[in-house]
C-alpha cells in the first residue's frame, strides 16, 4: 500500500510518540520532553504546554499502543473508535512552514494531544480501512518493545531498525550457528 506524505509523516508521528515510552527511560517524563517532541515532529498549532497536556499526550500514547499491540482487528477498532470519539475532527486544507498542501484534522483551538489524536488516528485509521493491520507492528528482537509501521512492498521487515536491532540479531543468529558448527 503506498501511504501519501500526509499519512507517512502521522504515522512516523504516532510511531515517535509510542516509542517514547519505551526503553529505560520515559520520553515524556517532563514537559520539556513534550516540547521537543513537538518541535522534532514539526506539531503545528501547538500553544504553551502544560502539565496537563503531558498528562494527556501520555495517556493518548499508552491508546495508541494498545491499537499497535491489538490481537485483532476488531480490538483496533474499537481502541481507535474510542479515541478518535474523543476527538472533534476538523479537516483543513493548509500549507505551512514550507510544507506543501495538506490536510489537518484537527479542530483550531485543539490541545496538543486532541491535535495529535486527531491527525495520527485518522492516518492509523486508513491503515484499519485499507485492511493493513499486520503492517502496525512490535519489534521482533526480544530485548526491544519498539513500535514501527512496516512500509516494506511485501510487509517482510520485523525489527524497529535494521541498522541496531535488526543487525544486532543477525550477528546473534550467526554466533549461534558458528558456535553450533564448533561444537559438532
């Protein structure tokens, strides 16, 4: 499924924001961390940021999560219908900060994380329409709980990166079979 700009950049979005809660340390402890976030991902529309808008980017990220860790896609739905209910959609056409036409779902005045549900979910949730599902996925390495969207023609890649995980279980596969082969 070859996914529009538009759609890539939420879907990098909501991918940036699942994973900032994983590994040791919380991406979004502080508002600070949520001030980079949206300055890294380009967030626009954003006002000053708050306690509250940590706590609700938080609680949107552990949502979205559970839509890329559903057995099913029924529970997918049902996560994303939750949270897209939530939400007041507004779409707009825009162009911004050197960006070309686009579209934004979310209403003007929105919060932060009312801005990122809206635009994130509805790209999560054409990958739900276009029956993609299998393409939202957790990293295969078992030491990672990164989260991904599989982009690959033929939904073949396993690992959040090839260049760490993806390499590092390689070079653990192959020390295993040379290790396998010395013994015998």
């Amino acid at each position: 499924m070859p996914f529009s700009h538009d759609m890539v950049y939420s879907l990098a979005t909501v991918v940036d924001l699942v994973n900032t809660g994983a590994g040791e340390r919380d991406g979004l402890a502080e508002v600070a961390d949520l001030a980079e976030f949206v300055g890294r991902r380009e967030v626009s529309g954003v006002r000053t940021l708050t306690r509250r808008d940590l706590a609700e980017v938080r609680a949107l990220r552990e949502a979205f999560h559970a839509v890329f860790t559903a057995p099913d896609q029924a529970t997918a739905v049902s996560v994303l219908n939750t949270l897209l209910g939530r939400t007041r959609i507004t779409p707009s056409l825009t162009e911004h900060d050197g960006h070309p036409l686009h579209v934004h779902y979310f209403a003007p005045d929105a919060s932060v994380a009312e801005h990122l549900a809206a635009d994130c979910g509805v790209a999560l949730a054409h990958v739900l329409v276009e029956n993609e599902r299998e393409r939202l996925r957790t990293c295969a390495a078992p030491d990672c709980s990164h989260v991904f969207v599989d982009e690959s023609r033929n939904r073949s890649r396993v690992y959040c990166d090839s260049r760490t995980c993806g390499n590092r279980m390689h070079v653990a596969a192959y020390r295993a079979r040379a290790r396998s082969r010395d013994a015998s």
